[in-house]
C-alpha cells in the first residue's frame, strides 16, 4: 500500500499507510484529528470503490488537483476533480 501521507519539504509529516488501522497507534493526535483522518480513509475507501465500479462500467477515470486548501499554520491538503473519458467505441 502506498503511504497518504510522508515527509515533505520543510515539514515532517505522519506517515498514514492506506489500509494499514494501526498505522496511527502510538501516535499523539487530538480526539477531533483522530476522527477526521477516519472519517477521511472512510471517504477514500467509498472513492476507490466507486472508481473501481466505474471503471468496470468503462470509464476511464483521472483524478486531478483542483486546487489546495491551507490551514495558515502550515498544514494543507490538496482538493480533487475527476476528469472521467467514456471507453472508446471502436
């Protein structure tokens, strides 16, 4: 599995393996990031199904970055729109 997150330029990050739900034992997070980041696996585990599925219907799904969000203290996350190409008729 590939990590979410990793050290960046600047910063350290926590590495959050997908998949992986004791990958944030041991590590100090507040009750309220704890459930965020989640809530957040949650949401990208429905994603990769739905992705899953539509790829299986045929489409050929993108995901690209839309814009980024910052927090002003030094924590961002990048935003996502699919760009979605029907299959091919040949």
């Amino acid at each position: 599995m590939r990590e979410m997150m990793s050290e960046t330029a600047g910063a350290t990050c926590t590495p959050v393996t997908a998949g992986d739900g004791a990958s944030l034992e041991g590590v100090k997070l507040s009750i309220e990031l704890r459930g965020v980041l989640e809530s957040l696996e949650a949401s990208i585990e429905e994603l990769n199904a739905a992705l899953r599925q539509a790829v299986e219907a045929g489409a050929t799904v993108e995901l690209r970055r839309r814009g980024r969000v910052h927090s002003g203290d030094g924590c961002w996350a990048d935003q996502m729109a699919p760009l979605v190409l029907p299959k091919a008729r040949r």
